[in-house]
C-alpha cells in the first residue's frame, strides 16, 4: 500500500494499492456494518433500475483488512514467518488510536488521467449522539457559520488541474485564493483546503462551484456535458434517498471529472450518465479480466459516489433523511446555472 494519490478532503490514512486499483481507508465497526447491510438489502431488490438502490452510488465494497499476519497464514508457513517484513507491513497500515481495522473500496479513481475531484460534505447536522459535547458545540458552530447550516451541503475539500501554472482563481468576497489555496507545482494541481468551502457563503457558493466546474481548460462543451450530467446524477440519487430510510452524518458527495482532453477525445464526448460496465456486471461474470491498461479506457470520464459511513445507520419506520435530502436538491439547483 502507499499514500492515496488525491486526496480532497478528509482524515490522514487513507491509501491506495501500488496498482492504483483499490482504496484503503481507516474504518469502523459502524462503516462495515453499513456497507454490508447496503449491499445484503440490493442483492434482496432483485431487478431494478440501476441507481435506485444507494448501493449503486456507493463505492464497490472489497472487503475489511487487518494489520498483522492471520492466523491461516501462520498455520500455512509453520510460523516461519519474516519479522521484519511483517513489521514493515503492519508499520504501512498503523494509526493512532484503538480501531486497526481498514475499509477495503475499489478506487473510484482509477482510470483517470488528470482527476478533478471534489469533495461536498451533506446535512446541517454535523455530529452524531457519540459525539464529545466539546465535538457538538464545535460542529454546531461549523454549520452555524458555513452553507452547511443555511444549503445542507458545504465544499470540504478540492483537487483541480493547474491548467493555468498557478494562476490562482479570482478572489471572492471576503475570500482570499492564496488563504485557501496550495499549489502542487510537482503534480500540476491546485488543492483548495477545507476553509475554502468554510468561508463560502449562500450567495456566493455557486462561485466556488463555478471554480471546479470552469477554472480549466476545457472546451465549453465538454464544460457543459460534465455540469449537465451531475445535475442529472444528483437528480437520481436525490431520487434514490427519497426511498431510504438512513441517517448519514457527515456523509459526502465525491465529484470526479477527467481534465484530459485526449481521453475525451478518444472516447468521442461519450460519458454516460451511468457507466455501462458498472450497471451490467452481472452479465460479465463469465468474462476475462482485462488488463489493467485496459483501465483508462474503461474508466468514465465523469463519476459521482456517495461515500464516509463511519456515522451512517438504517432507521426503518422513520423515513428518509430530510438533511441529506436537501442539501442535494440544494446543490443540483445550484449547478444547473454553474
């Protein structure tokens, strides 16, 4: 495992595998369970409609990794095990804290070439009832102050192309670019930190998304198919949660288009609102595996997923989740005039 490549928003220890195929995170008893009642609950619907499901707007699940040797893999080598090796390993995967155990995703990255990535953090509600009263107050304050109390959404984070060798995007009111934002010379990217999204306000947060949306060089068109598809998206999954009776707190939304011209070039404009490979898995069951180099190809050139359930739940009998609900139709207002 090493260092997640891009990352938008978020905590420290999030990985990826040297192949760039999967996603490891720090996880918690409540993600897992989560994840594994989401995917029980689609397998039971049966046939529907691709994107009717919150499963389809999640992240693949792999599985949940954990540091150190298993026991099968002692058995397996008499115990003739290499110490030092095993310490390496185990190091790559240490964090503070109690929970030693990782969330294992497909990463919603690979294929890309030159991701633009975003990262909307939804509700007004930013705590859950394990929360610190020191946590509480804090968070009360953060959606009191920000667009997370007044839209039910706020930008946590952002990863785009340096298309314009650092030129910063114009200054917003009571925005400064340079507060806000890091230029990656090495990588060519600009990374807008948390306060970005912390000092946009309800009317002005439309310029910030304008700001991931347009601050490239992309020709309009492939500007405009990028924005009308995730209003649709968005449209659909606000949909999907009409129909799901959960409590997400601190659930994100992750936005991903490519930034490479040649890729959409080569894959003629097409990007699907759904991506064919995912909706149809079923019926490839008893296809090859392709090469990776097959990956760029395979991979949309836009992507939206709901992801972070660490603080996720079902509720049956009570509805859906009126905050999340929102901040979507909020948010797909919004970008429909981006």
């Amino acid at each position: 495992m090493i260092p997640l490549q891009h990352k938008a928003a978020g905590h420290e220890g999030p990985m990826q595998s040297i192949d760039g195929s999967l996603f490891v995170k720090p996880t918690t008893n409540q993600e897992i369970e989560f994840y594994n009642k989401t995917q029980v609950k689609r397998m039971k619907l049966g046939d529907i409609e691709y994107g009717e499901s919150l499963f389809d707007w999640m992240p693949e699940y792999v599985g949940v990794l954990y540091p150190g040797a298993s026991n099968d893999l002692i058995r397996e080598t008499n115990g003739r095990i290499d110490q030092d090796l095993l310490n390496k390993a185990t190091d790559t995967l240490e964090i503070e804290g109690e929970n030693k155990q990782y969330l294992i995703l497909n990463n919603v990255l690979n294929g890309f070439s030159q991701p633009s990535i975003m990262d909307i953090k939804l509700g007004s509600i930013l705590y859950d009832d394990s929360a610190s009263i020191e946590k509480i107050e804090r968070m009360k304050n953060v959606s009191k102050t920000t667009t997370s109390g007044s839209l039910s959404f706020r930008i946590a984070g952002m990863i785009i192309k340096d298309d314009f060798e650092g030129k910063l995007p114009q200054d917003l009111p009571h925005l400064k670019m340079k507060d806000v934002c890091n230029k990656d010379f090495e990588k060519e990217y600009l990374t807008f930190n948390k306060y970005f999204g912390r000092k946009l306000t309800k009317e002005n947060v439309s310029e910030g998304l304008k700001i991931f949306f347009r601050y490239n060089k992309l020709p309009k068109k492939v500007q405009d198919i990028i924005i009308q598809n995730f209003y649709v998206r968005l449209q659909m999954l606000y949909n999907c949660l009409l129909d799901e009776e959960v409590r997400i707190v601190s659930g994100s939304l992750f936005f991903v288009f490519e930034n490479d011209i040649e890729r959409w070039e080569k894959l003629g404009y097409e990007d699907p609102i759904i991506q064919p490979q995912l909706a149809n898995d079923e019926d490839e069951d008893d296809e090859e595996e392709e090469d990776t180099d097959d990956d760029v190809v395979n991979a949309p050139l836009s992507t939206l997923k709901f992801i972070d359930f660490a603080h996720a739940k079902y509720t049956p009998t009570q509805g859906y989740d009126e905050g999340i609900v929102s901040g979507i139709e909020n948010l797909f207002e919004i970008i429909e005039h981006v």
